[in-house]
C-alpha cells in the first residue's frame, strides 16, 4: 500500500518497512517515551462520538501530497490495488492531553509520588486514550467498507487496517492515483480525505495515503571552501579550506592566544546552559 495528512501519514511496511515500523512505533504510542505509572492523573475518557454517523456530512481527515498535481497525474489505480497496514489516527481529548502533561511533568518531578513510575501502552491507552465505545463505533464505521481492521493499537490512539483502492475511495471519498514525479512512480490520493463529521471528536484522519518519500534538505558538498573577507593580513579574499579545527584558530589568528606565555585556556569562567525552564 501507500498513502498524507498534515502531521501525520499512513504508511506501507511493504513498500518501506524501516519508515513504517517507525511510525507504527511513534503512532502506537510505544516508541521508548515512558509515563508515570500513577493512575491519579488519569482521565477516564467518556465517549464523544454522539451524533448519528450521516455520510452527507462529512470533514476533511488529511490533504494531498505536494506533488500529487494535474502535471504528474497519470489516472486513477485499479479497484483492486491491495493497500496494506493504513493507520487511522485518533485522539485524546483536551483534557486528557493537559492530564498526560501534568503526569509527565511529575514523573520529572523527584519529589512527586509519579516520579519514575512508568505506563506501560496498556495502561497508556486505559488512562488516556479515546473511551472503548468511541473506538468500537470508528471499528465497525471502518469494517462497513470492507475494510480490514488489523490490530487496535494498545494505547488507543492507531488503527492498523488494510483494503483495496475502491474500498479506500469508499470509505474516505478519494480516488487514489498513480503519479510520475522527477523521474519517479508514485501513488497517491487525489483530493483531501474526507470522514463523517460525527467522527471528528475522535479521529484524527488517515494516515498517508501516499508513498512519496520525504527528500533531504542535506546538499553535500564536494569543496570545503569560504572565502575569508574579514580576516587577517594575508588572507583576505582567499578562499580557505577548513579541513580540521585548528584552521579556523589559524585563519581568525586565534593561535597566537594558545600559544602565548599565559594561554587562554578558558579557566576559572562559568559556562550557563539554558534549557527547558521557566
């Protein structure tokens, strides 16, 4: 399969395993990020889907890809085009995001009770995730298309599921394309997934219904060169090679202070370093 929502995305283990068992880690809520353990910050989620489910009213649940434009469009996939491992994602309520903060700033605390007392995703989803009949009722909206529900992930907030294309343009009123982007064959969904508003309280959308793949901002370079326009005499307007560390005490004329009879080595000054505070 293949699949893109702001801030989140579906993704394929078959097509990049690596890249989805990270997100499956990350969207499962069990990447190595612990808890405190201590139930008296819970919040026991109370269902929030209230409203009959009606398919004529519906909310966009993600966007399209950059690059899944008229220009690269070669025409919708077959019906039958096998979509794997989907996640849907869902979410907490405000106030069991402000309880899950308060719970992680006293497991940082060492005079709280919460102090380094972990959850595990069992306890994750029990205390903070979504209420088990909001979860059934996304369950049954899903399997009503066909779709194949793989897994609940423990803490609530993924559901693995799997399907074709025609059950995807179903259930999400999208048609998924094939795309020709730089030299390179894509697929993904044409226009913005869209879900019953009745199910917004709780799901966030679908994750990545696209298999383009994030580019890196990294350029490499084959040259190490800058050109030195307020340096000392004799290198100015030269273009200068940083190969190791003390090139730049050599180009700034920094070595002469740790050569000198008392060098300065930094001794006896205070270094403050800032991090998260108030």
């Amino acid at each position: 399969m293949k699949p893109h929502i702001p801030g989140v995305s579906v993704i394929c283990f078959r097509h990049f395993p690596i890249l989805g068992l990270l997100a499956a880690l990350v969207l499962a809520g069990i990447a190595a990020f612990p808890l405190a353990a201590n139930a008296a910050g819970s919040l026991t989620a109370a269902a929030r889907i209230v409203d009959q489910i009606d398919e004529t009213k519906l909310v966009a649940a993600g966007s399209v890809p950059r690059l899944a434009i008229a220009k690269y469009d070669q025409g919708a996939v077959a019906d039958s085009l096998p979509m794997a491992h989907m996640f849907l994602q869902l979410r907490r309520s405000a106030q069991q995001e402000q309880a899950l903060e308060t719970l992680i700033r006293e497991m940082q605390d060492p005079h709280s009770a919460s102090y380094h007392q972990w959850l595990s995703a069992e306890e994750l989803g029990e205390n903070f995730g979504p209420a088990q009949a909001d979860i059934d009722t996304v369950v049954r909206w899903l399997s009503s298309y066909g779709l194949q529900i793989n897994a609940v992930h423990k803490s609530g907030l993924t559901i693995d599921v799997s399907g074709t294309s025609a059950q995807v343009r179903a259930a999400f009123h999208t048609e998924i394309h094939s795309y020709s982007a730089h030299g390179e064959q894509r697929i993904a969904n044409a226009s913005v997934p869209l879900i019953p508003a009745a199910l917004a309280p709780v799901v966030v959308g679908i994750v990545s219904l696209n298999d383009f793949m994030p580019k890196a901002l990294k350029q490499p370079k084959s040259t190490f060169s800058i050109k030195c326009t307020a340096c000392p005499d004799g290198f100015n307007n030269t273009e200068l090679y940083l190969e190791a560390p003390p090139d730049f005490a050599t180009i700034y004329n920094v070595a002469p202070l740790y050569k000198a009879s008392k060098p300065i080595t930094g001794k006896g000054q205070t270094i403050v370093v800032l991090e998260v505070t108030d």
